[in-house]
C-alpha cells in the first residue's frame, strides 16, 4: 500500500527544556489523547543497542519529548504530543537491535502528588465558581512542582466560567483527583483535559459538529447502543451526617429503578453535592451509545482515492462529531453531534471514542474505586433525604 508522505520528527529535552537531541528515524506506533485527563501513551522504537545506548543521551527515563508531524495536511511541522520517556524495551537478535520506547502525558504526573498550600493538604473553597477553583488547583500544582512541572499552566481564556457556585473541601486529594472533584459539579457534558502545549482547558461540550466524516473516510464503525450505564438515581453521603437522594423520574418510568451510590467527603454542604448528583443524571439517564471510529489518514493515496480520508491529526478530543451519508434510522444510534472522548493516532488512522461515559474515560481514573470500596461505607447513616 502505497502512503502519502507523512513525517515525524521527536525531539528530546532535559529536566529545565532545553533541547539535548533530534530523532528523525523512529518508527511510530501510537499515541492517545483523552479528555479528562490529556495526552496518554506514545510508543516508538528506534534502532539502537545496549552499547550505542549508553554512550547516547537522547534516551533517558524521565527525559522530555515532544512529537512532530508534518504531511499533506501541513506546511510545517506541527507539536502533537509532550511527555517523557516512561519505560524502555530492547531486543537485540542476530539480525535486530530495537529500542521500544513508551511514553506517558503529564497529566500522569498529576496522580503522584497531593493537593497542597505549603504543608497543608486539607483546602476548602467556600461558594466559589468552579473555574475558580480548577485554576486556584493548577496555580497550587505550579507552585509546588519544585521545578519540575512549572510549565504546566492554564491561559486568560482556556478555563471557561460555568456559572455555578459551589462550596468544596479538598482533604490529602491527589491533583488529578482535586480536578475531577471540581468536574464533579459542573453541569454535564463538561469536561478538562491538557493539551500539547501543557495547556490545561475547562470547558462544556461543543453546540455544533467540528467534523463531519463521510463514508469515504471511514475504515470501521462499531456501535453498542445499551441502557447498562443508565443510572437515574443517586444516593450521594458526605462521609458524614448527609445522606440524599436525588433521581430522574420520567428515566425511572422508561428504564426501571438504577442507583448509583456517590461519597463526597470533600462536600461543603448540600448544594455541591447535590450539582454533582445532577451532573451525573445528566449525562446516565438515557441509554448512551458506545462508538469507535476508525478513520482513514488521508495521506492513503492508493487504497482510497485522493479525495478520501481524512487529517487525523486535526480530530481532538473535546470536539464533536457527525456522520454523513448516515440513514435517518440510525438517529437512534448516531447524534448529529457527539463528543469525541478519546483519539488512539497511528500513522496511518485514527481510533476515535465517541460518547462514551466520561466515568469510563481514562485507566488513570479507575485505580481508586475497589480499594477503597469498604472503607467508604464505614459510618454510613441509616437512612437517607430524599430532595
């Protein structure tokens, strides 16, 4: 199969990003991209050994990369991806000597340190906009980097106002939890994530599609429409005295009774808890389509035609998305605008998930929820307030 021309370039840096080496020959297999959370893993393998890797400086675990692409798509190299150098694989045979390297976002960083103002880790936020308080957590996150992820940082209009109030308490809460926390209550089908540019943004689903993909740049499509993930009741408890109950009753009378049981000891009183119960109504009580898009690259001259697929590397996550040339029975199905949740990049497609549940977004945000199961019911009140 014939592929148009598409180049990558990776450049490496020190621990204050200075650049320390170029490299133009890697092989790339992947990197993701999500939201609720930023840029994930990048895996590449390159052409060394144990002896010309010693002697080299441009791999080194915890050293910064940056990628680049530049094809038919772009006059100039473009930065699609930053993070640093996780893990490093060799084999070496007779015949083959490669280097796998793997990456992982900065946003990772942010599951390995705690929330704090100095030496204190208990932070309360008292009737505050959300955007507030998601910046005062990023500035907190700066300030106590000690050098090493000052550059992390937000711009005037990247964290957009919400226009709630909420009071929230934040107790020895890892950074990237705090930052979910403030998700918690905002409305739904809002999200955050951290771009390539160490950029973090706080936003709300796009009104209008920013791409509308036709047949001819679909590879596969695979829809699972369910009502497994409906929840349209929520018993929310403070880890203390609170106990309420919110639900959806016109879901209740479609899909039956579903609970879902929240603890939010971070709760200032009722009314955080209860915006976080309404965001996670908004988004569960209706039946939701699971989606996963492969899209073709356009630099595929041959297989698809010059007028076929697509520049991958222009789909983010947090943008929408509609298909063309879609009958009107699948409406069910396919919203004339759906959020892009998470985008898997190869050289030559793209693996979009599309609506899924943001609980199901990231493995980052999976880690806490069984070890911690028992301990959170212990002190659980009896009975609960319905609103």
């Amino acid at each position: 199969m014939k592929i148009g021309k598409k180049n990558y370039q990776i450049r490496i840096y020190d621990a204050d990003y200075n650049q320390e080496a170029i490299i133009s020959d890697a092989r790339i297999q992947f990197y993701r991209d999500s939201i609720n959370s930023g840029l994930g893993e990048f895996v590449f393998d390159i052409e060394r050994t144990l002896d010309n890797w010693t002697t080299l400086a441009d791999l080194e675990l915890f050293k910064k990369v940056e990628l680049y692409i530049n094809d038919i798509d772009t006059e100039l190299l473009i930065k699609v991806y930053s993070g640093y150098i996780s893990r490093i694989n060799f084999v070496e045979t007779a015949d083959k000597r490669t280097a796998t390297v793997t990456c992982l976002g900065f946003v990772s960083r942010l599951a390995m340190d705690v929330y704090k103002d100095g030496t204190t880790t208990t932070i309360s936020e008292a009737t505050e906009e959300p955007a507030t308080i998601f910046k005062n957590i990023i500035d907190k996150l700066r300030d106590s980097a000690n050098g090493n992820i000052p550059f992390l940082n937000y711009t005037a209009d990247s964290i957009k106002n919400t226009s709630l109030s909420v009071s929230v308490k934040f107790e020895s809460d890892a950074y990237l939890d705090a930052l979910n926390k403030v998700l918690s209550v905002c409305p739904a089908n809002w999200f955050w994530k951290l771009n390539a540019d160490n950029i973090f943004s706080l936003s709300s689903k796009p009104v209008v599609a920013d791409h509308n993909f036709s047949r001819g740049a679909i590879e596969n499509l695979q829809i699972d429409y369910s009502m497994e993930n409906v929840r349209n009741g929520v018993l929310i408890w403070d880890n203390d005295t609170t106990y309420r109950y919110l639900a959806d009753l016109d879901s209740q009378a479609s899909y039956g009774r579903r609970i879902i049981k929240e603890n939010m000891p971070g709760a200032d009183g009722t009314d955080a808890m209860d915006k976080k119960a309404l965001s996670i109504l908004g988004e569960q009580e209706s039946p939701r389509s699971s989606i996963l898009i492969t899209i073709a690259d356009n630099n595929e001259f041959e297989r698809f035609g010059d007028l076929s697929g697509y520049d991958i590397e222009s789909i983010k996550p947090g943008q929408t998305c509609r298909l063309t040339g879609i009958s009107d029975t699948a409406g069910a199905f396919l919203s004339k605008n759906m959020l892009i949740r998470r985008v898997t990049y190869y050289p030559t497609s793209a693996i979009l998930e599309v609506d899924v549940n943001r609980v199901n977004i990231d493995d980052l945000l999976d880690k806490f929820k069984k070890e911690v199961n028992q301990v959170e019911k212990d002190g659980i009140p009896t009975s609960y307030t319905a609103v």
